[in-house]
C-alpha cells in the first residue's frame, strides 16, 4: 500500500505542477488555456533538442526552454486570445481547443511522430528508500519544484505591485483599467508566467515518463485540469493538493480494480466534485451578482 | 509575429518536402541498382530451370500490382514492401527467360480511398494478381472490392484478421495478430522460457488485445500459469507502476508484452527502476525500441520478441536478401522488406505448383478471374508450402492465414540475435 501510495504521489506530484500553471492563468484571466498541455509539450521538445541536438547541459536547457514557452505564451495570447478579449468566453475556451490541436499537429510536422526518449537530467540524485518502496529522485525534485513555485506565486501575488494589478484585473477588469492598470498587459504577463511554469513542467513530467510524443501534453494537461478544479480553480495551494491527490486516487485506484481502466475514477472525481462543493476543495463561492 | 507562424509553416513545407525528395531519389536509385543486379546469384532452391512448354512449365509475363503507402506518415512501411518485392522480382525473371513478372507499383498514402482507387488503376493497367495492401486499413477497403471482382490478393502485412475473414480470394502472409499470441505461449512454452507468466496488454486496442486472448487460451491449453493480467489504455500509458508491483508480487518469472514499443520503452525503464528483473517477452510490436531516439538500448538487454523475420539469421536466404536490399536502398531491411520479398516468390511458387500438376501454364493475358480460382486451389492446397525468409514450410488454410513457425530474436548488446 506504501508503494502505491509513493507512486501516486509522484505521479500526483507532476500533475500538481502542470495544475498551477492552469490555474494560475485561469484566476487571473479567468479563462481555460486548453492549450497549456501542448505547451508542456513543447517545453519538453524544446529541452530534448538543447540537451540532444545542441549538446547544452541540463540547466541551460531548462532556462532555453522556459525562454521558448514564454515567448510561445506570449504569441498564443497576442494572437489567438487579445482579439477575443470582448468575445463570449466560449469562444475564448473554443479557440483554446483549437490552439492546442494547431499545436499538436505543427509538433507532428516538426518532430514527427517517433517516439523520443528523454534523458534523465536527475540521475544523480539518489533515490529514497522507504520500507519496500522507492522515491525516485525526479520525485522528490517535483515536489521541491511544487512547493517552491506555490510560495513564489502566492508571494508574487500577493507582494508585488504586477500582482496587484493581476489581482485586480481577475476582480474586475474595467475596474482595473480605471485604476490606470494596462490589463493587456497584465494579461500578457499571465500568459508569460503560465507558460514559463509550463515549461518546467515539461521538463518534469518527460523526466518522470520519458516518453516524447505531440500528444505527450495533452492528457496529463487534462487530468491537471481535473486536479485544478478538484482542489479549487483559481487557488494555487489548492492546485498542489488537488493534484497530489488524484495520483494517488488515480493508482490506488488501478490497484485495487485492476481491470476497470483508472480513467473512469479519475473523472467520477471530477464529478461528484463538481456535484458537492462546485468550488472545489479550497475554492472561493463567488455569488454572481444579479 | 506573423512572420514567426509563416516561418514555422514553411519550415514545415521544407521538411516535407525533403522527405518527400528522399523518398523519390530511393527510388531512383533502385531502378539503377535493378539492371545492374539482374543475372546474379539465384535463390538457393533453384528448383526450376528453361523446360519446353507443354511439359509442366509455367511460362508467360505475369502483371503482379503492389499497393501500399509510398509517401505519408506510414511511408516506411510501403516503401519497406516495394524494395523487398523489387528485389524478389528480378530474382524470378533472372531464374528462367519463359516466365517473367512485371510489377506496378501504386502508392495509397494510407487512405482507404486512396488504396481503392489505386486499385482501379491496377485494374485498368492489366494488372492480374495483388501484392497488397501493405497497411490494415485500406486492406479491409480494397479486399472487399477484390473479393467481389475475383482478384487474387496476398497481403504482405495487414495483419488483423478481418482482412481475410469470410474472403476466399484474399491471403496473409504475415501472422495474423491472434496467431501471435497462440504462437507466443506455444514458443514460451516449448523452450521452457518460464513457469509464472504476467501479462500488460492494452485493452483500448484491438492488436494487443487480440494477440492477449489467443495468448491466454493457448497459455491454459499449455498448462502454462499466468499469475498476473494488468492493462492501460493510450490515456494511462505513462505510469505502469501498478501492473509491475502486481506482476512482481504475483512472482512472475516471465513478462509477456503483447504491445507496442513505445509504452514497452517505459515498461522496461519502469521495472528497471523498481529492481524488477524477469526475462521480457514481446511481439511484433516490440520491433523498433532499438531505433528510439534516446533509448537506452542496456534497458532492452535481453527482451526476447517474436518476429518473422530477423535479418542477421544466418541462413543463406536471408544473407542473401539483407545483401541485395543494402546494396539497392542503404540499410538492413525490416520485416516489412521481408514480406514483401516473400509475396513474389509465394504467388511464383504457387502458379510453378499448378503447372506442375497441370501440365503447363502460359499466364499472359490470362483473366484475373481465372488466376484468382488457380491460386486459391493452389494455397488452399496442403500439399503446398512455401520456404521463404519471413518462415519455412509456410501454409495457408482456407481462411487465408497463414501458419509458419515464428523465429524468436533476444536483444544482446544493442542489437538482435536469433535464439
């Protein structure tokens, strides 16, 4: 039960990860950026060929491949996203949809459909033995990785003046723009650090599953959805929980009912979460005004 | 901004186009290496030579067609077959003057649609017997217009069995994707590889879980015990902790992988993580883990996996064979040259059988219809068997599957051995 228990824990870990990049965009611009996955995926290619291709060490191609997403961030906003600023949000979710499918398909195009084999950037961190089973080192740099960009986040938010104004801007964007808030900009921003985070997540999730494919984001970005709404969208300690949580829900369950596909509890959690507490675990209930 | 899209499209746009390049300069180059290579050492069965008409002796041009994906994203495959029919082609012309094929080869992308109109035009070209298709899909499209034209079709890959099923005229030479699985737990079983089998299969995906349920009956057939059946879908085809920790609890001394090579690729890192060491056991589908980019081939030491074809067996055939295919197209041929080089000489050997028995036989000009009901006599025939290099002693039952006994192949420093 303990190795189930750790592995889904590590598992839960990376969907945590790639969770508070979702809701971290969705709190402040109060959209879904489907997107997200693919740019994980991105971020992953885009280290795989530093490390690979160009022969760069491990951290450089980190920092180049959060570069990458960040500026590929900003460009999704710019041009798929600002347009539709005034649009229904349906059809801000809808172009997100298809921005995630453009961007699977240009990755066809680009890397093919082989499968490429991530490095493991963290062999040198031994593993943890507890009991019988094992913490692998890429874990225990996930979980760091969880808990360090919670506090930044919240720090970021809650200290600096570019939080406020996101702050702000998520509570009432007229309002904002009154207040002399350049709200384009802090959206951009939003996007930017949405993306940069997903970037590290890539880098995690392929160094946990080192699996490179287009579709590699797409999946894991939609189970991080789950676990974002599971732990509140819009909270950030609530992304970390709820992601943490649905790996573990996610293994015990494909131990315990080994021939039902995990899948079917994955999303069951989704849900009766939605059922009862429609805000999530640690979400706000925001009364919409009449 | 813009400009950053434009530039990707066209990055995109060049990198097609090179592949695309690539593909026509192979070709290219085979058409040379054709002529140059003509006349050289026959196959070592010899069997026939010039004999006078009449006399048991099969003569005439026959127009065999090839379908298969030349271009697209399956490509590698199409190609793989042309090469290796090429090969086998100017091999039959080059053994006796009388009897000559002439092959037309049609590329279907791998569309269905494509596939049957790539048919049509074989049909409007003369053509009298079918290679093809090399991939499922269409298979299943163009055999339903072949078995209702009565045109002869062997394919050399399509492997699921609904491409033969309730169609006479239509023959595998591939395994058929169950047979793997009797044929998996028949070789595990003779070769005493193990007493406690796990199997991990995907159970979103036809192959695997075909291939898994002919495994498992064959398995109890065979008093063999599997101890663990886990599965995944594509959608959880990243953490396999779960199935390895119930395949090592239960004992497992065998793991039976009836999958792809990618999630097997993570199977193998996964279990090497956790200290799980049993002998892995895979399939067709476990062909290509050495060629991942990046993959640790030290993690695939010692993965046993079944496969028609391995081309450093050491037989003079296939020696042979992965000679001639390096010299044409530059690399070491895949199983899918290796079907493909087998199609012609199973068709060759089939109509030689009939002249044989039926004192001669001229094909040119003779109806696909009428080539299709000899051909089918001949395969259906027990008496007939094909030595090729995907298999000897090769047999076809009425379904149209074949029977041939798999070559086993262990992953040993890097690279594949035969056991």
């Amino acid at each position: 039960m303990l190795t189930y228990l750790i592995n889904g824990i590590s598992l839960g870990s990376v969907y945590a990860i790639i969770a508070l990049g979702y809701t971290m965009v969705y709190g402040i611009a109060k959209m879904l950026n489907f997107a997200h996955g693919d740019i994980i995926m991105v971020g992953g290619y885009a280290s795989f060929c530093a490390m690979s291709y160009l022969g760069w060490p491990p951290a450089v191609a980190v920092l180049f491949s959060i570069g990458v997403c960040t500026v590929l961030g900003i460009v999704i906003e710019r041009l798929a996203y600002k347009p539709l600023r005034s649009a229904t949000s349906l059809a801000v979710l809808i172009t997100a949809i298809g921005v995630s499918y453009f961007l699977q398909n240009v990755a066809l195009l680009v890397w093919t459909s082989n499968p490429k084999v991530y490095p493991n950037i963290f062999e040198k961190i031994p593993p943890i033995t507890v009991g019988e089973a094992q913490i692998s080192g890429v874990t225990m740099v996930t979980i760091l990785a969880n808990i360090v960009i919670m506090i930044a986040l919240t720090l970021f938010t809650g200290k600096t003046r570019m939080g406020k104004a996101m702050r702000a801007v998520s509570e009432d964007k007229g309002a904002a723009t009154l207040m002399g808030i350049n709200v384009n900009f802090t959206i951009s921003m939003t996007f930017a650090i949405g993306s940069g985070l997903a970037a590290i997540a890539g880098v995690l999730l392929c160094t946990a599953y080192p699996n490179l494919v287009p579709t590699t984001g797409a999946m894991p970005g939609i189970k991080a959805f789950v676990a974002a709404v599971f732990g509140g969208i819009g909270s950030i300690p609530g992304a970390m929980i709820g992601g943490i949580l649905l790996g573990v829900i996610e293994i015990v369950a494909r131990a315990l009912v080994p021939d039902v596909p995990s899948d079917i509890f994955v999303f069951a959690v989704l849900i009766i979460v939605l059922l009862v507490k429609p805000s999530g675990l640690l979400g706000k209930t925001v009364r919409e005004k009449v | 901004m813009r400009k950053k899209m434009l530039g990707m499209f066209l990055a995109g746009v060049l990198a097609m186009t090179a592949l695309t390049a690539c593909g026509e300069t192979a070709n290219g180059n085979n058409g040379a290496a054709t002529t140059g290579d003509q006349n050289q050492d026959q196959p070592a069965d010899g069997q026939t030579s010039a004999e006078p008409a009449g006399d048991g002796a099969l003569t005439g041009t026959l127009n065999l067609g090839v379908i298969g994906p030349m271009t697209g994203a399956a490509a590698l495959y199409g190609n793989a077959v042309k090469n290796g029919a090429e090969i086998a082609v100017e091999e039959i012309n080059a053994i006796d003057p009388a009897f000559q094929i002439s092959l037309d080869v049609q590329d279907d992308v791998h569309d269905p649609e494509i596939s049957v109109n790539a048919y049509q035009t074989l049909k409007d070209n003369k053509v009298q017997v079918i290679v093809g298709t090399v991939t499922t899909s269409p298979c299943l499209a163009v055999s339903a217009e072949a078995n209702s034209d009565r045109v002869f079709m062997l394919t050399p890959s399509a492997s699921s069995p609904s491409v033969t099923e309730g169609k006479d005229n239509i023959f595998q030479l591939c395994f058929s994707d169950p047979n793997q699985g009797s044929a998996s737990a028949q070789y595990i079983s003779d070769n005493k590889l193990a007493t406690k089998v796990a199997v991990i299969y995907n159970n979103g995906d036809a192959y695997s879980t075909g291939i898994y349920q002919t495994f498992k009956s064959k398995a109890s057939e065979l008093g063999l015990e599997v101890v663990s059946e886990t599965t995944f879908t594509d959608d959880t085809a990243t953490d396999f902790t779960v199935q390895l920790k119930a395949a090592q609890d239960a004992g497992a001394d065998l793991l039976f992988l009836p999958i792809y090579y990618q999630p097997a690729s993570l199977i193998l890192k996964q279990a090497s993580d956790m200290g799980f060491s049993p002998k892995m056991f895979g399939v067709d589908g476990m062909d290509g883990i050495l060629t991942m980019e990046g993959f640790d081939t030290k993690l695939a030491e010692g993965v046993i996996l079944l496969t028609p074809f391995s081309a450093d067996a050491e037989d003079e055939a296939t020696a042979n064979f992965v000679k001639k295919f390096n010299d044409k197209v530059g690399e070491t041929p895949s199983q899918f040259a290796a079907d493909g080089y087998d199609c012609p000489y199973a068709i060759y050997r089939a109509l030689e059988f009939y002249a044989a028995k039926n004192g001669g036989l001229d094909v040119t000009d003779m109806s696909y219809a009428d080539l299709c009901e000899i051909l089918i006599s001949v395969f259906t025939d027990p008496s007939f068997s094909v030595d090729g290099i995907t298999g000897q002693g090769m047999v076809w039952d009425a379904n149209g599957e074949v029977n041939k006994a798999p070559k086993a192949v262990v992953i040993e420093n890097g690279v594949y051995v035969g056991m």
